[in-house]
C-alpha cells in the first residue's frame, strides 16, 4: 500500500510539506479508537532473537530511527507503533530555532537519497522535555541527540550541550553528541582533536554528576579520514564514551544518478540515503576492527532492505537507524529487517565486552 498509494502522493509534495502531513496524519489517525492496536498488528513484529543488551540498555529489537526525523519529540508512541526498538529525537538545542531558510529538503528519487540542509530546527530542549513527560510508551527507548544553537560560538559550545543533557537527563535514555552536521556553520571544526576533547569532558562531567548518568555517544561524519577515526576513538577512550553513531550524512556528491546540474541547483546540505551506504559501512567496519569490537556502535546510512541492515551488523554495528529508508521504502522495512533478523540474527562483535570503554 505504502509503494502503490502513499510513496507516490507524498512524492508530489514538497519534501518538509509532505514531512509534515505525515506527521500530522499520523498523529490524527493514532487518537482513534483501536488504531495503536492496528498499527502494532501491521509492523511491530518482536522475537527474542532480536532483543540486545547495548551499552547497559536492554532493546527489544535493533532498529531505530535516526535524528533528524522526529526533532521535537511528537510522535514517540506513534513510531513505537511502527515496530522501531528506540527512537533519537532531535538535534535538540537549549534554545528554540527556526533552522535555515526553506526550500531546505530535496529527494533524489533516482538514487533513492535525500539532502538536507535543516540547520538544527526545532522547539529547544524544554519543549522537548515536557513532550517526552506525556508519553505513553515507556517500553520504546529514547535517544537525545544535541546540538548547540547557530548563533553560539564554538568556544561556548559547551555550555549548550551541558544545557541540553540538563534539561532532557530524565526523559531520555542516552545521548548523543551531534558535531557532525554540515548545515550549523563551523560545527564540524568541533570534530578536531582538541577542541572534541575539551567539549566531550565537559559534557562527560555534567553527565557522570546527575543522579543517573546516561550512556553518551558521539554522532561522527563519513567524510572523516582514517587518521581521523583513529583520533575518534582515542578520544573515545580519553573521554569515556559508551558508544559511536556512524554516520552523519556526507557533504560528497559522488557516484549519483542524478545529473550533476540538477544536484548543483539544489544547493548545499548532507546526503543521505543509498549513495551513503558504503561508505557508511566503511566506516563501521574500520571502527570496529580498529576498537576491537569493544566501542558499541549505533550503524546508520543507506539502509533501505534486510540485506542492507546484515551488511551493517555484519560490519560491527550493535544497533541499525534507518532515515532515508524509512522515507523512501516505508513502515514495512522495519518489520522486514526485524523477520529476517530474527530467522538469522547477528551477534554484535561487544556482546561480551563492557557496556563502555575504559
């Protein structure tokens, strides 16, 4: 139904106005009568094969929804519904922002990709909070991804993630670090050595002070060299993260379908989709073996089939998050990736090693 009805209706909007018909959609066909139940009969597919323990978090399945498609927190029960084991909000910023100007979505219908230039929009870290207060689902787990406001300097960053794991410390269950995105000027300069590791331990000391520290993860690009990954996880180490989330979207235009032309006028922004599939995994599998499969990670980038999500699992991810996926083949990919899981599940390579890095 979703290819033969849905995909092509949405597909004739543009891309944020379709985003947000299906929110609404969503949310309005949810508070029916019966329909949770509904949903839940159409995707939630469970199986102990798929259950995992992932830095000290128990999940009942391993796919999840990446940031970006649910940033301020509105339809936790509702993707719930749909079979995902977790969710990550955000990017969420202490400050409500409107994000950069629109048009700031676009498909590529031809390589089954997206990109994006949102810059960060959302309500702030409160609003964020008081939604996950009144939700119903307490069995789905919640990411926190965070980020700090376009108008504050790198210098200061700090102060915006520590105000961020302040406000969403008692509605989430790990967070994660977004320095990543190409579309906050200058963010990805917080990726550097130095100023990661400054930004991280004070992160790392607000967090480990809360009554109930949370796993803390770092979201990386694939744009990143080899030396790069293996500062990452030396930075890992220093500052005592839980895990890694491989991969943000890339600012690389190669090896597209789409002529070079139209992808030019679309303008700046990260891709996502199938164009970043291998590249994703690259990186996966370089993080793994170079951590010796001790650094849980979250593996997100092109996944669009069951196949797609083995070849990730197979590369040392623990976890699987699906954004472009989900857009562009639909709810049922979920419930595909967690049957075939679950006939032939994969052991994640720290299954035996601790919840964090010491």
């Amino acid at each position: 139904m979703y290819h033969a009805l849905v995909k092509p209706l949405l597909f004739r909007l543009d891309a944020e106005r379709a985003h947000h018909l299906v929110f609404d959609n969503l949310k309005r066909a949810y508070r029916m009568p019966g329909a949770a139940a509904l949903l839940r009969g159409l995707y939630d597919f469970r199986h102990p094969n798929l259950e995992r323990e992932v830095f000290g978090l128990q999940f009942r399945n391993p796919v999840g929804l990446a940031a970006g498609f649910d940033k301020n927190a509105e339809l936790t029960d509702e993707l719930g519904a749909l079979g995902f084991g977790f969710v990550e909000i955000g990017t969420v910023t202490p400050r409500p922002q409107p994000g950069n100007p629109a048009p700031r979505l676009f498909r590529l219908p031809q390589d089954a990709a997206l990109i994006n230039r949102m810059g960060f929009n959302n309500a702030g870290a409160e609003a964020a909070a008081a939604r996950l207060r009144q939700r119903r689902n307490r069995e789905l787990l919640i990411g926190g991804n965070i980020g700090k406001n376009k108008d504050t300097p790198n210098e200061l960053a700090a102060h915006d993630y520590v105000a961020c794991v302040e406000a969403l410390h008692e509605v989430v269950d790990y967070f994660v670090v977004n320095v990543s995105s190409p579309n906050t000027p200058n963010l990805r300069q917080l990726q550097e050595r130095e100023p990661l590791i400054a930004l991280l331990q004070q992160v790392q000391e607000r967090n480990q002070a809360l009554p109930t520290p949370r796993p803390l993860l770092l979201k990386i690009a694939p744009d990143l060299t080899d030396p790069q990954l293996d500062d990452i996880l030396l930075i890992a180490r220093e500052t005592n993260l839980s895990g890694l989330v491989a991969t943000n979207t890339t600012i690389a235009r190669t090896g597209l379908t789409t002529s070079p032309e139209h992808v030019a006028r679309l303008g700046a922004g990260g891709l996502s989709g199938k164009p970043l599939r291998q590249r994703a995994t690259e990186v996966i599998r370089y993080l793994s073996r170079h951590s010796r499969g001790q650094l849980p990670i979250i593996g997100v980038g092109g996944i669009h089939s069951a196949q797609d999500a083995r070849e990730k699992l197979e590369a040392g991810a623990a976890l699987l998050q699906l954004y472009s996926g989900f857009i562009f083949e639909g709810p049922g990919l979920v419930k595909a990736i967690n049957q075939a899981l679950a006939v032939t599940p994969i052991t994640p390579p720290h299954a035996m090693a601790h919840s964090q890095v010491h």
